[in-house]
C-alpha cells in the first residue's frame, strides 16, 4: 500500500516542511471556488488501494474561516472514500471546537462529539491532532482510530536551553491545564535529572469574566515557563504572568503548542509580564498585527513530530515513543 500525503490549502508550508522530513513531495490535489461560495476538492492521482494522509489545522484565519477549513477537509477525505482509499488518516495539528467538550450550562453543545460525528461519517479511519484542549475528551468523543502528540518534550529541551541559573517552575495558567503542565515537568526532569518546581492559578470563567483568585506554588526568583495548549486572545497567558511576577517570579516565558493569536492579541501580548512567547508552527503564519510582537516570540518546528508519526503509522509502526510520558 503506497503512502498519499496531501496538505489542503492554507496548510501547504507546514505540509511541504512535513513532507520534506519523509524524504517526499506532496501529492497533488485541486480546490476550486465556484461564484456562489460553493467550492470543490479533490486529489489529483489516484488513491485507490492507498494510505492516505491528509492535513489541515482547523484554525480560521483572515482567508477562511474555521467552518470552511473543516468543510474542505471532510469533503476531501470523502472524495478520496469514494474513490477507494484503503486508509485515510485526518492530520488536524490544530482541531477545531475542542474547547466545548462538556455541558457547563443548560442545553450547551458537545461540540467535540459533533464534529467526531462528522470526521466519522465521512469515513476518516484514524484523527492525528497535537496538544488538543482536553485530551480525554478527545480521545472519548471518536470512535474511529485517534493519535494524540504533544509539544512535552519539545519544551523541555527549549526550557533547558532558555533558563540560566534560577530555579524552574512549571506553571499552569488554569486548573484545567495542570495535567499538560505536569506532562511538561516530568519531561523536563528526565531530560535534565534536575528537579522542577510546579504551580498554577485559578480560573473560572462564566458569561466572558474570569475569576478565581488561589495560587499554588512558589515562583520567587524562578524562571517560570507557563504552559498552556494556545494563546488565542492572551488574556489567560497574561493574567497568569502578572500573578507569577507579582510573586517574584525573576523570569516568566509562555509556551503554547498553538499561537492562535487572534485579533487584539497583539497587544494584550505587548507586556512587561513576560519575556518570551514561544509556539510551533502547527498553525499558518500570524496575521501582521503580531509584527508588535514578533520581537517576543519564538516558533519551534513541529514538522518533525508529524514526520516520524506518519511514517510509524504507515508502516504498522509504535508510536509510544514519540510521546513524551503515558498519560
């Protein structure tokens, strides 16, 4: 069964960076707009008997919104069901709706569980996503095949190469987050065999205000790297940094697998709480407001992550090695 790998538009660097970690070239495919918003897409060799691979981040973007970018990838997963794909495996770096994967208030939606639905009715055969909201609702929401990767041990040699001298703390900017940013400090540890302190702060969001005023953990004169899954407007990021500074922190550095970034960011990000932005690169480039900011921020390539786990599920391979602990 020969290997397919297609990368949508909109996705086509991190496909192309994707691809060129293979050792291949991307195959081609065709999307076409008609006048009336209604659009097409297709590959353009055949995939009959195929292991298909198919990318795109589900992030909106000042070209397409994120409804369309999941529209397009179902429509070509399903062309390529229809016309005899063996396998086909989604790669969502970034997955739309997975922030809403719980009731919080009456008649809320499950959109996790929706747009699971869709990937499956389609015929997706396995879902391939990085850091995604909430891991376990993740992983429940599908029943087709799922592979989750994660940014632990990415951000741990980048912490060690960052810090100088002070203590580490590993900081979560939320209770929902602990989990990821444990992840990260054993990570850490066993990457260095030193010891890394942890903490995070409380955050309760209801009607668009946030509260929550507990603290735990102690960030006097540490280098503290807040994790978190994205940064979309920063105020979370910034609330958090503020608190650790406040508390001593000598040095604050935000980590997200997503910089999201969206419109406002910019400044909310122009702030003397932190000294560091770091993301990847799992989403397209920043809209050029984030020019304010690009002084702040690194980007840390994920190509090699999705890389080695196409090839290990093409060939039947493991995977466990490319995560950073069993959750």
């Amino acid at each position: 069964m020969t290997m397919r790998f297609f990368a949508l538009d909109g996705s086509e660097q991190l496909g192309t960076a994707i691809a060129s970690a293979m050792g291949v070239t991307l195959d081609p495919h065709e999307e076409r707009d008609f006048e009336d918003g209604e659009h097409k897409t297709r590959p353009l060799i055949s995939v009959c008997g195929e292991d298909v691979f198919v990318l795109h981040a589900l992030n909106g973007d000042p070209s397409r919104s994120v409804n369309d970018k999941l529209i397009r990838l179902l429509f070509f997963i399903a062309a390529c069901r229809e016309n005899g794909a063996a396998r086909i495996s989604a790669i969502v770096p970034y997955i739309a709706y997975s922030r809403k994967e719980r009731q919080t208030k009456p008649r809320d939606p499950v959109t996790t569980r929706y747009v699971a639905q869709l990937f499956e009715a389609v015929g997706t055969d396995m879902v391939v996503t990085l850091d995604v909201h909430n891991i376990a609702a993740f992983q429940n929401a599908f029943r087709c095949a799922t592979t989750h990767l994660d940014t632990c041990r990415l951000f741990a040699a980048d912490i060690q190469q960052r810090v100088s001298g002070a203590p580490v703390v590993i900081f979560s900017p939320d209770g929902g987050g602990v989990k990821r940013a444990q992840l990260v400090q054993e990570a850490y540890e066993d990457l260095t065999g030193e010891a890394a302190g942890f903490g995070f702060i409380e955050k309760r969001r209801s009607g668009g205000i946030v509260s929550g005023s507990l603290f735990a953990g102690d960030v006097d004169g540490a280098s503290v790297c807040i994790i978190d899954d994205m940064i979309s407007t920063g105020g979370t990021m910034l609330r958090a940094a503020r608190a650790c500074r406040e508390r001593g922190a000598r040095q604050v550095t935000l980590y997200a697998a997503h910089g999201l970034f969206v419109a406002g960011s910019e400044t909310v990000l122009n702030d003397s709480a932190f000294d560091r932005i770091v993301v990847t690169d799992s989403v397209a480039p920043f809209r050029p407001e984030m020019e304010l900011v690009v002084g702040l921020l690194d980007v840390l390539p994920v190509a090699p992550i999705f890389a080695q786990a196409i090839m290990r599920l093409h060939g039947g391979g493991s995977i466990h090695r490319l995560l950073a602990s069993d959750s």
